[in-house]
C-alpha cells in the first residue's frame, strides 16, 4: 500500500481518536467544575437540597447506581452541610463564648485591639449542646439556705494530763482501764467484768479480789478448750496470762493474788498431757476451791478465833479502814459475850472505815467513828490496835492502807499494843524499806477536784487549775516492824521477824 493510501486510512482514525479523547477532557473538566462548585460555601437552598439528598431512604438508594465519583461528591457535600448549619448555630450563642473567656482575657484582646476569635466548632462526635441554665448555674456559686448552713465546728476540748510527781515518777504506769474497750477477743466475758469491778472498788480488798480472781478462773478454765496440735498444760498457761493482763491494766495485782496466780500456774503444769482434758480441768477446778478454802476462808477463822482471846471485857479496839479479818475478829468476840467498845478511824478517799463501821453498829456494838485527824485525841481511850494487812514483807514491815503507819506510830507513842492479822497467802519475799520504791497509785481525781472557780461579767463560769499543782495519790504506806508488836496467823502468833520462815513454810505446802 501507498504512503498515501497509509495516510488516508489512518487520518480517519486519528480523527476519531482525537475527538474522543477530547470528550474526555471537557467530561472531566466539568467534574472538576462540579467539584469546585461544591466546595465552594452553599447557599441556603443548596443546604437543604444536600439535607433532602441525605434524607433519601436507604430503599432509594440502593436502586440507584451511583459511582464511585458520586459518592465521593455526596460526601463532600455531607461534610460541607455540617460545616455551614455550624457556622449557623454559633452567632445564636453569643452569651456562651463571652462567659467562656475570663475577664483578663478580654482585657487583653480589647487592649491590643484584636477581634476576639472563635472557638473552633467541635467534630460531629464531641460536639454537645450546651443550654443557657447550664452555662448560668456555671457562672454564679449555690447559695445554701439560712438554715441548711453548717454550724461552725466546736473548738476541741482539751486532754486532761495526769501531772506526775517527779519522785514517784517511776510509780506511774498506763492509765488504769475504765472500760472493755480495746480488750482482746481471748479475754473472757467474766473476766471483763471483774476489772471492771476492780477498778471501780466494787470489788475492794486483798481477800475480796483474790477469791474473786480465782472464782472467775473457774470459769475461764471451764471453758477452755485445747486446740489441735497443743496440749493443755502449755496453752492454758499463755490462755490464762491473756486474762491476767487484762486484769493488770484495770488495777495491779495484790500480793495475794500473785501468790494464788503462782500456784494455779504450778498446778497447771504438774498435769501430765496424757490426763483426758475433762478430768484435768476438774482437777483444777477442785483445787482453786481448795485453796480458797484453806488458804483463805479456813485460815481466817483460825486468826479470828486466836485474836478473839486478846479482846478482854472493857477494852476499846481501835482499827483503821476496812479489813475483812478485822471485822471478822469483832464479830466473833461480841458473839462470844464480851463487853468491848470500836474505834474506826478512816481517811479519804475511799472511806472503806464507814462500812465497817455501819456492819459492826448493826450487830450491836458500840462504835465511834472519826477520821485520822482526830487521831491523837480518841487513841488515848483506845487500849489495843488490830490492823489489817495487804502484805507482809520479807523484812517484818507491814504493807496496808495509806495511814496506816500513821496509827501504828501515835499507838506505839501511848504505849497502846498494835496488833496485826493477816494469813500466810499475803505473805511475801520482797523487801521494802519505805513507801516509795513500790506503791500503787492511784488517779488523782479521786481525791476530789481541786479546780478553783472563776466567773466575770458577762461570760460563763470557768474552771482553772493551778498549773503547778501536782497531786500525789498514793494506795498504801509501810509500817516499821519496830511499831508491830505481834502478827498474828493461822500458823499461830509470831513476831515480825518470824514472817519470811512462815512464808517458806507455806510456799512449801
């Protein structure tokens, strides 16, 4: 074929080919312009016709058959409508943007002049609709009512410190217990009450608290259970210290009670482990009432009984507080028949004299009752002293109720025998030279209150205290053994020097 012919044949081609790729470009030019158009910030009208196109049901529009560059125009446009209904809501709300900027930020913009600039408009997900009671409450604090404000808070009271002497400082332990609070779940319910009572003086006296102890040991062993894997004599033992600390900290032991605490703690270790626990625990059981009986309740009759020969028709006995032992004795000697007269000479605070004195005037002995300051002016009718004891130490020296010495001392002065009773059970090894080495003390405020009053114009009455005051309360004194003529026990009358041989023959037993 010619040249000619080649040219002819292909022109045509060409020509078609040209004008095809010219459609081309003016169809994509006109997209481009449609594109453009859209981008461009529509009109009211074209809002709503782009909200129309967005609200077609799902059924329309899956039966038209859109292209891929139609849904890319839908889109745009979706994101355009958005864009101008936002631009539409934020002119409504000028109220919102001026509380949203602080006073010094419009200060700021009003000096340097500039026009305070828009937030911009959050994405569709986070924007929220914020109302005008909202953005008010915001703005302004909640007033309370008159009657829901808070009360000021009263001011806290201040802690009353015990004011400890210096010399008697080593005295001073824990504050004694008042009450079951903090107390461990081991402790028995029994024993609860028992310190309580103890510290209150419900229960008061040597002979009172250590038969009360070992009766409520009782008790406690009663209902005791070994647990698996450990035998009884090893755990009551740790069982029973709980209770006893329990008891230390409402008030310290006597030295009565620490000589039968001792001896239950030796019983308990002399049972074999093989012994059934039914069996141990009644042997125990038996052997507390054992012990209270002839330590305590048989040997008190054999004192009273041999003190009863002392008291002769006429005399006048004279007895300081309250001893157990003492009234005892009195009892004794008025059944007998004899014709006696009882001093009662008592002291503050617990005034446990007034009781003895109103048990004695009920049986129908004649009773005179003073306190210790009238003491040199009655003992001078007195013709013997019984006094009772809390202990007896290893040295002869009697261990009793604060004053005690006191009455020893103006009886030893008119030549006025003193005569102690006590049983070997309050019998100790220690050695005591005066009051202070070892003492029980007891609160101050039992004492009385020694507070002053003070009340001005216009304002309420105030109590003060004397900030250098310091008030000393001490349980017990010591007596000389150079003041005791003779101490009587079940194991017969002895001098006090004898006291440390009964006591070894009585631990032995």
């Amino acid at each position: 074929m010619s040249p000619e012919a080649i040219g002819t044949t292909i022109g045509p081609q060409q020509s078609v080919t040209r004008s095809i790729s010219g459609e081309a470009k003016s169809n994509k030019s006109d997209k481009n312009s449609k594109i453009l158009e859209s981008q461009k910030p529509s009109s009211s009208s074209d809002t709503a016709n782009a909200t129309e196109d967005l609200a077609k049901k799902p059924a329309d529009i899956k039966d038209e058959k859109i292209s891929g560059a139609e849904l890319k125009k839908r889109a745009k446009a979706e994101k355009a409508a958005k864009r101008a209904q936002a631009k539409q809501e934020q002119p409504a709300r000028p109220q919102d943007s001026a509380e949203a900027r602080t006073p010094d930020d419009g200060k700021n913009q009003t000096e340097k002049g500039s026009r305070p600039q828009t937030p911009q408009s959050p994405g569709p997900k986070s924007q929220r609709k914020r109302t005008g009671s909202a953005s008010i409450h915001a703005s302004k604090p909640l007033q309370l009512r008159p009657s829901q404000q808070q009360a000021p808070a009263p001011a806290p009271e201040p802690k009353h410190e015990m004011k400890k002497v210096a010399f008697c400082s080593h005295l001073y332990g824990n504050p004694r217990r008042t009450t079951i609070a903090g107390a461990g779940k081991d402790v028995h319910p029994s024993i609860l009450a028992l310190g309580l009572q103890m510290s209150n003086y419900i229960i008061c006296g040597s002979n009172a608290r250590c038969v009360s102890t070992l009766l409520v040991f009782k008790r406690v062993i009663n209902a005791y259970s070994t647990p698996p894997g450990t035998s009884l004599p090893r755990h009551l033992t740790l069982h029973l210290s709980t209770q006893i600390d329990y008891l230390v900290s409402c008030r310290p032991l006597s030295i009565s009670m620490g000589n039968a605490i001792r001896w239950l703690k030796m019983a308990i270790s002399t049972i074999d482990p093989d012994t059934p626990e039914s069996k141990a625990k009644s042997e125990l059981c038996s052997g507390i009432d054992n012990f209270i009986r002839e330590r305590i309740t048989v040997a008190g009759q054999a004192i009273a009984s041999s003190a009863c020969s002392k008291i002769q028709d006429g005399d006048v006995i004279l007895t300081f507080a309250k001893s157990s032992i003492v009234e005892r004795t009195l009892a004794e000697a008025y059944r007998q028949g004899k014709k006696f007269r009882v001093i009662v000479i008592d002291s503050r605070p617990l005034l446990e004299g007034r009781n003895l004195a109103i048990a004695l005037a009920d049986l129908g002995l004649e009773v005179q009752y003073a306190f210790t300051h009238s003491l040199n002016h009655v003992i001078q009718n007195a013709t013997k002293v019984f006094l009772g004891a809390h202990a007896m130490m290893s040295n002869g020296r009697l261990y009793s109720r604060i004053g005690t010495a006191s009455v020893a001392m103006t009886a030893k002065d008119s030549d006025i025998p003193v005569i102690v009773l006590c049983e070997s059970v309050k019998f100790t090894d220690r050695v005591a030279l005066d009051s202070i080495a070892f003492n029980e003390v007891a609160p101050p405020d039992e004492l009385g209150s020694l507070a002053t009053r003070s009340k001005r114009e216009g304002s309420d009455e105030k109590i003060l205290e004397p900030p250098n005051l310091q008030v000393l309360n001490l349980m017990y004194d010591l007596t000389p053994a150079e003041y005791i003529n003779m101490v009587i026990t079940e194991y017969g009358t002895l001098p006090p020097s004898s006291v440390p041989v009964v006591h070894r023959l009585s631990t032995n037993t």
